[in-house]
C-alpha cells in the first residue's frame, strides 16, 4: 500500500510539472504572438481569454498593417496554441483520475 502511495504521489508530481510546462509554453506563445502584434500597431488585451477573442479579429481586420505572411503567420501560431491548450487538458484528467 505505501509504495502505491508513493507512485502515486510521483505520478501527480510529474503530471503537474508537465502541466507547468505546458502553461508556460502557453504563456510564451501568446506573449510571442502579442509582440508580433505589437511591431504592426495592434494592441490587444491582456489575458489568454481576451487574447483568444482579439487576435482572430486583429487577423481579419484588413484596415490594420499586417501584411498576408503575418497574417498567415499568427493564424498558424493561433491553431498551435489551440492545439497546446487541448493537449493540456489530458495531464489535468489524468491528475483527476489518480487522485481518485
């Protein structure tokens, strides 16, 4: 029963530092994304959530300075990080099925 315990306790450990990670690549691409933005003359709000409601907008917007590789560059990086948040959620439905 202790070792178990013990595997368990690692295994929660591990998830959440793959979950850190994975925030924190997260962070860096929204970041990284919200400069890019920035070098044309676009502001967007702070916050993932807003973030994810301004960009696609800003992409679209064909008053703004972007030009068509930008463009193309952030939605490549916007699908990336949908991407990196689904894959996310499986170290927390993991964590969640081993604390059980």
């Amino acid at each position: 029963m202790q070792q178990s315990k013990a595997k368990n306790k690692q295994t929660l450990q591990t998830l959440h530092r793959v979950r850190d990670q994975m925030i924190g690549t997260r962070t860096r691409l929204i970041n990284q994304m919200r400069a890019f933005c920035l070098e044309y003359g676009i502001a967007l709000r702070q916050g993932a959530g807003l973030f994810k409601l301004d960009l696609p907008q800003a992409i679209e917007d064909p008053t703004n300075d972007l030009s068509p590789a930008m463009r193309k560059l952030l939605a490549n990086l916007f699908a990336d990080l949908r991407q990196l948040e689904q894959g996310s959620d499986a170290p927390q439905q993991s964590c969640r099925r081993t604390c059980r």
